[in-house]
C-alpha cells in the first residue's frame, strides 16, 4: 500500500498534466512487453510490435547499443537495451522519467533531461538498480511470461560515471524505441488521454480535490488527508507542501506508479482508460450477438478488471442511463456482475463473461488487429 499524505496546502496544489509523457510511456511499454499481463488492453499492440523484437540480438550489456538502431535486429537491440535499465520491478532508476512540474509533452526535451542527470545522482541510482537484481519481485500486477536471467544494464559502468558517449547512445536508445514502439500508435494514445484528463477535469471543476481524487476508484481511495493507492511495498509519501502531479499513462496497467526517490517532485502515473472498438478488436460475431453496445461494455469491464459505471459510459461513449440499462442486461444474462464500494458501483465480467469473450476471440491472442486509422478507436 503507498499512503500519500495530504496538508490542506498540497489539496490546492494538485496537478493534471494534460498529455502522457513520452517517457513515461517508453518505460511502462517496456514493461508491458515482460509481461503477459493485460492481454485484453495490451495484446494487439504486442502482436503489432512482435515483428520488431525478431532478428538479431542485441544484449543488454552491450554499449554500442544506440549505434545499431538502423541495423538488422534494431528493434529486438534497443528494447533489449533498454529492458536492461526498466525491469518490471522492483526498481527503475528515476532519471528516465524526469519529473518537471505540468510534465513533458516533448521526447526531446525528456531526453534532454535524461542525459543532463547529475553524476552523482547516476552513481546513486545505478547502485540500487545493481541491489535490486536479486529481487524476485515483479511489479504491480505484472509476472512474467517466463523467468529469465536478469541482464546487465546497458553501459551500466560508463553511465553511472556521466560518460558523455554512454549518455548519447541512451538518448539515441530511447528516441529509437519511441519512433518504432510508440510513435506509431500515438493517434490512440493521444485520444484516450484527451477523454481522461477531461473527463478528470470536469470533476476537478464540479467538485474540487477531493473529487478529483475520489476518480481513482478502485486503484486509491480517498480516505482524508491520506490516498491510499494499491502498491507492491508498504510505502508513505509525504508531500509536505508540494502537491501532487498526476500524469496518465497509456502504457501504466490497472495500478499507478510514482517515483522511488520522495524527494523528488510527487507524481502519481496513473493509467487511462484505452478507447475501443469492438469489432474491430474482438469480431464482429460477439456484436452480433449481443449487440454492439453490451459487447463493447462487456470487453471493457473485463479489460479493466473493474469499472465504475461513469467509466464505462465513458470508454464506450454512451449516455450515463443507457450504460446502466445495458449493464443490467450483461448481470441479468450472468455475464458481469456488480458490487457497492463505498458511493462506488463497481462492475466486474463473470467467468461466463470472460468465456465468452475468449470464445469469440475478444481475449485471444489471435484476434485480428485492425488497420490503424484516424479515429477515437485504440488497435489494442
């Protein structure tokens, strides 16, 4: 459980940064891509990508790793790389992710960043990364797809001394991983946090802080002045006067994620909802069966896991009344179920749900993945 504790200062000083931050978003996706987690949300985007991570190696141990990325094998050598420095737990070193009050809405103001980290603050951070190696930990809500041996961190050595060289082939490693990995999906990305940060805005408007906060049910709960968050270690993070950043993710899955360092500027990453269109993701042949509306609501609840019913109307752009209606027919027909959480309804997929989807291949790994296009409508 993380505890973060609000003063009545840090409630008037809470944040929504109004786009991902790319680095952020290269951190999370590869992580994703040690996982099997999330095969609903994430299991198109890994079919899509799956060609790039062929070829020729590419450890993480090598340092010449930035100088490859035109090569045979590229994309398998940089998100080898970089799978070197952001393990799935327990720890990834905080200078990835520079935390900059509103955030960073430009890759190349991140990575200048990045490489501008101060010597000691590198030496620092690579020691508790080489600490954390004989971890068995993985991280919120991820296990692996299989147990392999931990890589050596790409450059480690010459990194953690501010090697001018080291730091170059970094940056060319991360805007690489960008540009194949991400960059190509950014129209998605882009419009689910559009709807969430607005989403999240007009509750901020309607009822201050402390509504705002209550949106992040069930991953935190509001329970005054602390946010309890769902977290792999028991942690308390004291902002002490300088509020809080909340920064969406496409990539973060089902539990925000924040910095290890607490005295570096407070974020909270949070992950978004990922806009779908269900035939598109899982055939058209459950629409047709339960209608394109109850099928797109029935393949969010069970990619989420749990959902208010706010977030469903939502995710499947539907009015609030409707979703009600259409999710009383998925109980009635035992395909999800509900429960009370506080002023919360949470909804959540029946096993009978989630066979269906995986019978119609919403849950398969070979679902189709539709042509990506200019649209509200996520390939993943």
């Amino acid at each position: 459980m993380l505890r973060i504790h609000f003063t009545a200062q840090d409630l008037e000083y809470v944040r929504i940064a109004r786009s991902s931050d790319p680095l952020w978003e290269i951190v999370c996706s590869v992580c994703r891509l040690q996982t099997d987690e999330g095969r609903l949300a994430f299991g198109p985007w890994r079919r899509a990508v799956a060609p790039l991570l062929r070829g020729g190696g590419g450890g993480g141990g090598r340092e010449g790793g930035g100088e490859r990325a035109e090569g045979s094998g590229a994309g398998r050598a940089v998100a080898v790389a970089l799978r070197s420095l952001m393990p799935s737990g327990p720890y990834i070193p905080d200078f990835l992710t520079p935390a900059v009050d509103g955030g960073i809405a430009d890759l190349r103001q991140g990575v200048d960043r990045v490489l501008a980290t101060p010597r000691s603050r590198l030496r620092r951070e690579f020691t508790l990364l080489a600490e954390s190696g004989a971890g068995a930990f993985v991280g919120p809500g991820a296990r692996p797809v299989a147990r392999a041996a931990r890589l050596r961190p790409f450059a480690a050595e010459r990194l953690a001394r501010g090697d001018a060289e080291a730091l170059r082939a970094l940056g060319g490693l991360l805007t690489a991983y960008d540009a194949k990995f991400v960059a190509p999906y950014r129209p998605w990305i882009d419009a689910a946090m559009a709807s969430d940060v607005a989403w999240r805005s007009r509750e901020l408007a309607a009822g201050g802080t402390r509504a705002l906060l209550e949106t992040f049910r069930p991953m935190a709960r509001w329970s005054p002045p602390v946010l309890e968050v769902t977290y792999p270690v028991d942690r308390d993070l004291h902002l002490a006067g300088r509020g809080l950043l909340l920064v969406p993710s496409y990539f973060c899955w089902r539990k925000p994620i924040t910095l290890f360092d607490g005295d570096l500027l407070p974020v909270l990453v949070y992950p978004v909802a990922k806009p779908v269109q269900l035939p598109a993701v899982s055939g058209a042949s459950l629409a047709r069966l339960l209608g394109p509306t109850r099928a797109a609501l029935l393949y969010e609840v069970a990619a989420r896991g749990c959902a208010t019913t706010s977030e469903l109307a939502l995710a499947v752009g539907c009015s609030l009344p409707n979703t009600c209606q259409q999710l009383a027919i998925l109980r009635e027909a035992g395909l999800a179920a509900c429960r009370k959480e506080g002023r919360c309804v949470l909804h959540h997929p029946t096993p009978l749900g989630r066979q269906l989807l995986e019978e119609s291949g919403a849950g398969s790994s070979e679902r189709p993945l539709p042509v990506p296009r200019p649209a509200t409508v996520s390939p993943w």
